[in-house]
C-alpha cells in the first residue's frame, strides 16, 4: 500500500554520524573565543555574604568574571532558576560566579581562587523532611515547601461506596529514585555577541532551544528576537539537555555581550551530574479495594514528587502522573493526589517516560500484590480490569475503538501465550524450596500512555518544506532531532505524499529564527505533532504541483498522482511527467512557490481542576512486557535472561527505528530497574560519574523480542502514535514482580541492587 513509510529505509542523518563529520556541540569554535567556567556553591543552604574575585581577576588570561549583579535583566528564569545566586545558595549545583577565559584551564585555576563567604542555614534533604511539620523552608517566600501549581488530582466515583463494596483492601508504599539521563556527550554551548541586533546567536547541545531564547531574552533585558538559538547535533538527551544548558546559555550570553567576544561553555561529566536535572524520586502510597473474584473497585493514592532546590517540570510530571496514576484499567472509584515538594538537592525534571517509569513501577508492583492476596494469576488479574475500548477512563474519558477490538487484553494475552507465563510462573514458585541459591522468576507488567502533550499544552508544532528547481527538497521542523530517528519519519512522511524517492530529501537543524516555535521536544510528540506538520506542509505542495501537473497534462486534476518521482494522469498513464519538469514549470514558468508551511494544531484537551475530569489526551498507546531472569540469593546479583514486550503503537512510520527505540528504551529500564541511582548525603552529591552511577553497557543487554501492533488509531501522520517513551516505563515493575516469583520477597523501592536483593527490605530512609 505505501511505498516509504511503514518501510525500514536507512536513516537520512546517518553518514555524518558514524564518519564523524556531524558537528557536535563542542565541535564548534569561533575566532578569539574566550572559555568559560561556573563556581558552584559549597553549601547544599546559605546565605551568601561575600564574593571575592579579587585575586581571580588578577590571573593572565582572564577576561571576566560575572556575578549575580552583572545580570542585565531579570536574574531569575522559568522554575525559580537563578542565573547567579546573589543572596542564598539553595543547592550545592548552584552558580555563584562565572569566569571568561583565554583558555579552559586558566578558567579552571581562576575559579579556584574565587572566595566566597557563606553562613550555614538549616537545609531539608528529602521527602519526610519536606512534609513535616515546622520544618525548614527551602524558599522563604513560600509558606510550605509545596512547588507551586504543582499539585494534581484526580476524582472519580465515591470512595467510600468503593471500598465498602471491596472483600479485600491492601495498602502499600513505593518508593524511586533520582536518576541521571546518562547522555554520552555533556552539555555544550558557546554564544556569539549579534552586532546587528544587539543580541545573541547560541548554538549547542539544545533540547528546547525556544524555552531557551524566551529566557535568555527575559536574562538580558532583549526582546525574544534578538536571540537566535541553533540548535547543533545532540547526542543524546532523553529530557536532559533543558535547565542545566539554559543556564549555561543565560551566563555565557551575559559574558558574550559584556566582551563582545564568542563565549564557550562545555561542562565536564562532574558537572553535568552536579548541574543538570534528575529524574524525580516518587514516594507513593496506594490504597486499593478489591473483590474476591479480582475486580478491581477502588484505588486511593497519595504521590510525592521531589522536586529539589528548583522545579519548572513538577507541574507537568504531576499532572501526568495523576491521569495514569491508577494504571491501565477500568477502576470506577479512583482517589489521586500528588504534590511536588522542594528540598535542597539536586532538581527533578524531564527524563524519558516523564513520570510514568516511577508510577508504573508503582501501580504494576500493586496489582501484582493484590493478585497474590487473591490468589489469582497477574495475567488474570489484569485481564479481568485492562481499559478496553469504549471503556471510560477515571478522567471520564472514553477510549475510542480501532482495528485492534481490546488491544491491551490481546497483547497481555498474545506476551503470556508467547513466554508461557502461567506454567513458568508456577514452576519457579515451586523451586522457591530448593537448596540451590540461583532462583529463577518470571514477571509482567502493562501500561498505556497519553500521546503527546495532551492537557499539559497544546500540541502544536510546525514544519516547513521547500522544493527547489533540482527536484530535491529540504524539510525543517521546529522540533528537535536528538537521536531518535524524528528527521528519518518526517521524511518518509514528505516523500510518501509527494511520491518521491527518499534520497532527494535533506533537512536542516532547527533554528529559531527560521522556525516557528513548535514548543518542547518532549512527550514522544516527534512523529505525532511534527509528523502531522510535515504531512500538512507536503500536502499543500501536493496540490500545487497537481493543478500545475494537470494543466500540462490537460486533464482534470482528480485524476493526477505523483508515485516513484512521476506525476501522470490515472486515467491516461501514456504520459508521464517527472516530477523535475512539474517543478521546474511550477518555479520559471509560473512563478508558484515550491515552499509550504505546516501548521498543526490539535486543539487542546482540557479537564477540570476540580475533579481532574476530562479528556486528558487525544489517544493512548499501549504496552506489555514478561521479563525472565535469575537471581543469586546468596549474592544478591539479578541475570536478566529475556525480554519479550509488545507494543500498540498505530502505524510504525520505520519499524526499524521504532524497534531502535524499544530496545534503547528497554536497556534504560534494565539500568533504572537494577543499578542506576544518584545519592546524595544531607545534600552533597556522592554520585558523580559514570563509575558510581552505573549505566548498563551492552555486554548487559538480555534477549529482547519485540512486537509491535498496528491499527487504524486516525489521530497521528499515517496513523502513526507516540513511541519513544513507552519502552522504559515497563520495565521496573516486571523485574519485580519476577524478583518476587523468584524468591518470595517484595522489595518496593527500586533500584533493585545487591544490598536491597540480598537484604530483601527497603534501605532508603
């Protein structure tokens, strides 16, 4: 049916990959640049009494030094995010002074010989803290250390009706932890002073560059216009590349104007751990009524966030938390509240899957809970519950029906058919009583997951397509390619409508005075709203090319097709036009324009602050995942043997890709799961490389096989769902719930370590 998308073609942007030519964000040097390097805080809490950069300014080679009194404009930005401290540090990433240099390493000696004078203040470090009563503030203005707006519920039926009807309740606590991003290249920017506007040009490692060129607009006192960001290649981002490079930008711009010289600021990995956000550590404590014969009829829960010393994502996280916090299933009475809350530690904020990783986790381990206080199977438990559609959501939502008649009923048992879950998941509780200390477990878990932005913004986003008098064609999106194959979908998308080979499309990166703000590249929306952007652009190129085909064909347009790089009557294929001569009469000849601006725009998806009642989300695309594994009880040490997961996805626009990035997305669950976790002790970082974090490397990888479902799902380009986070958010709760098969022991906080297997308890306080 299609002769480019729904095809594994190769990937448009990967030459300059893997030969190295791709210019990356420290890749890029200027004339005269100067390097540029932050004093961070010695405290997690103090007040700032003095800074002394005497002795620093003092040093050949140094250019500048900056504080908090150089900032032109408003000195804090989106979050609560100072670009310099200036009276109080409320986390040790804090900058307190920025120095310009000849050099990195003169930068480097510079900073070390800053002195600051700071007095101690009492500090909160966690959770318990943030919430006790007559505890410290972290912000002073604030009466409580509750992040504003950050609050989200959901109301729906009558809970006490709920668990009155309930034959069995459980009530449980989960806990998560903050976890690094783990992208192989560190932030990256370096700031051009703009002479004609008198402004800016940033270029780097940029995930959200018109966040970034609002903000740094907002720091510099400029008008959004002069500030042009670009973005360069990334690699890698998964949601991190946000805060921690708009402070960069918003300090090396300071600098960059101030010397009228080029700024460049690369941090180390130490820093980047130091400075970049985390994703955030979730306490849940659920509470959930059952019936004997397992349906489910009413869940409560209470969820806190930690947000950290500053937050512009609780908001967000929480707000799709509380929509998903009751899990894939049909619950008549459902009780959510979930508050973020600041502490003086690093900061929460975006990370692939955005807040589901962390309540899957914990709303999976529950259903597997309650299956064994039932004494039913975890397949059947959720069989008799999973949404299905026409089935009505705990936001009132009604989910709409496609090809696929109860697509995650048949993946659940499609996975458990395919691993032959019931008869291993009895086998290995058997062997629980056996003297070998090597157990083996088999677990599942199941999600589904609001596409795109849904009621955290409108999903707009733009797209611009240009044919030129070759017949070649460049695509621009005001979306970011970050590795995740975007650039590879869009084109197939354009080449599918316009019935061209894929090879006579380039693209470009997105910069912001070309593009139109399309928003953050975020929530899996690449292909969903992106996508929808280039079809509208290819299909409004589309037209003109077949009024103009149809006229040199003389025929009438309704017969006119363009297919492998010809435009020809339907009806009379004698002749055909290439699709050269169609353009190059369209350019010369008539003077049309070849260039077409997509505009997509949803409309957005509202509920009620209220009740948390609405249509949260235009779709949702869902996933299941068994996971088989061993565990050394004597060590404590997990051996993931196999991974089988499937997932709902619509239509895949390049089935490769899309595995790519279950498989990517797999293995960060895997190291979220087992290894991964930033510490801090009473709000110094003890994580600070990649030696302490522990990232799975793919001597780790297990057998993965994946399968993806397509169906006729009409809100996405081709049908086409969101992809990118679904992978990860499965996996911690199915290693549990095989841990627990395994062994008989629970461990609800994740991640799964030596210490906490072989101990089988909580460790975190």
């Amino acid at each position: 049916m299609y002769k480019i998308i729904n095809k594994s073609v190769k990937r448009i942007d990967v030459y300059e990959k893997v030969t190295g030519k791709a210019k990356y964000g420290a890749d890029i040097n200027y004339t005269h640049q100067l390097y540029a390097k932050t004093a961070y805080s010695k405290y997690p809490h103090a007040r700032i009494l003095k800074i002394d950069t005497k002795e620093a300014e003092k040093l050949e080679g140094v250019a500048t030094i900056i504080t908090a009194k150089d900032v032109p404009g408003n000195n804090i930005m989106f979050g609560k995010f100072p670009v310099l401290a200036k009276d109080e540090v409320k986390y040790i990433g804090d900058g307190v002074a920025v120095v310009a240099a000849e050099s990195r390493e003169i930068a480097e000696k510079a900073i070390s010989l800053i002195e600051v004078e700071y007095q101690e203040l009492p500090a909160v470090f966690n959770i318990e803290q943030a919430i006790a009563e007559d505890t410290n503030r972290v912000h002073s203005e604030i009466e409580d250390n509750l992040i504003e707006h950050s609050y989200h519920l959901l109301r729906s039926g009558d809970m006490e009706k709920g668990f009155k009807q309930a034959e069995i309740i459980l009530e449980r606590t989960y806990q998560t932890q903050f976890a690094d991003q783990a992208y192989i290249e560190p932030e990256a920017i370096i700031v051009l002073p703009d002479p004609y506007k008198v402004g800016v040009g940033i270029h780097g490692s940029i995930q959200n560059p018109y966040s970034i060129r609002a903000n740094v607009a907002t720091v510099l006192g400029l008008k959004i216009n002069q500030v042009k960001v670009v973005q360069s290649t990334i690699g890698g981002s998964f949601g991190g590349k946000d805060e921690s490079v708009m402070l960069m930008a918003a300090r090396s711009a300071i600098i960059a104007i101030k010397t009228g010289r080029p700024v460049k600021m690369v941090l180390t990995r130490e820093e980047s751990f130091l400075e970049s956000s985390k994703r955030h550590p979730f306490k849940a404590d659920y509470k959930v009524g059952a019936k004997r014969d397992g349906t489910i009829v009413a869940i409560e829960d209470k969820i806190y966030v930690q947000g950290g010393a500053y937050n512009n994502k609780a908001m967000f996280v929480n707000w799709r938390a509380s929509i998903h916090a009751a899990g894939p299933y049909a619950i008549p009475n459902i009780k959510t509240d979930i508050y973020g809350v600041y502490t003086n530690t690093i900061y929460g904020g975006a990370y692939r899957g955005f807040s589901a990783p962390q309540i899957v986790f914990a709303n999976e381990s529950l259903i597997d809970e309650l299956a064994e206080e039932l004494n039913m199977s975890p397949q059947e438990i959720r069989l008799r519950n999973c949404l299905k559609p026409g089935d009505e959501m705990g936001t009132g939502q009604i989910l709409i029906p496609g090809k696929i008649p109860a697509p995650l009923e048949n993946i659940i048992k499609d996975i458990c058919k395919k691993t032959d879950f019931e008869s291993k998941r009895k086998k290995y509780i058997k062997e629980r009583k056996s003297s070998d200390p090597i157990k083996k477990g088999i677990g599942i878990s199941c999600t589904f997951r609001g596409a795109g932005l849904g009621g955290e913004g409108i999903d707009t986003a733009s797209a611009t397509v240009t044919i030129d008098i070759d017949g070649s064609i460049l695509i621009q999106s005001g979306l970011v390619e970050m590795g995740q194959g975007m650039r590879t979908a869009h084109a197939q998308i354009v080449a599918e409508v316009l019935g061209v080979s894929l090879d006579r499309i380039t693209f470009c990166n997105t910069d912001t005075s070309i593009t139109l703000d399309s928003g953050p590249t975020v929530a899996s929306r690449g292909t969903l709203a992106g996508g929808n952007a280039m079809l509208i652009a290819a299909r409004k190129l589309l037209e003109r090319l077949h009024k103009q085909a149809a006229i040199m064909l003389d025929c009438d347009i309704k017969g006119i097709v363009s297919e492998n790089n010809y435009i020809f009557n339907r009806f009379d294929g004698s002749k055909k036009l290439t699709f050269e001569e169609v353009v190059e009469e369209c350019l010369k000849e008539q003077g049309l324009s070849l260039s077409a601006q997509g505009w997509y725009t949803p409309g957005p998806e509202k509920l009620s602050s209220e009740t948390g009642r609405g249509n949260a989300y235009p779709t949702y695309s869902y996933g299941a995942s068994v996971i088989e594994l061993s565990v050394d009880t004597q060590t404590g040490k997990i051996n993931i043997k196999k991974i089988t997961a499937a997932y709902e996805i619509g239509r895949a626009i390049n089935p490769q890709i899309v595995k790519g990035q279950f498989y990517g997305g797999i293995l960060q669950g895997l190291g979220y799961s087992l290894t991964e976790e930033v510490k801090d002790k009473d709000g110094y970082l003890e994580t600070k490389n990649f030696d302490d974090f522990l990232v799975p490397s793919s001597l780790d990888m297990p057998e993965i096989e994946v399968t993806i479902y397509e169906s006729d799902d009409p809100i996405g380009p081709f049908r086409a769902k969101s992809v990118g986070e679904l992978g990860i958010e499965l996996i911690a709760p199915a290693v549990a719930n095989a841990l627990y098969n395994a062994t008989g022991k629970r461990i609800r906080e994740i991640p799964l370590n030596l210490e906490r297997v072989l101990l089988g308890k909580t460790l975190r306080k």
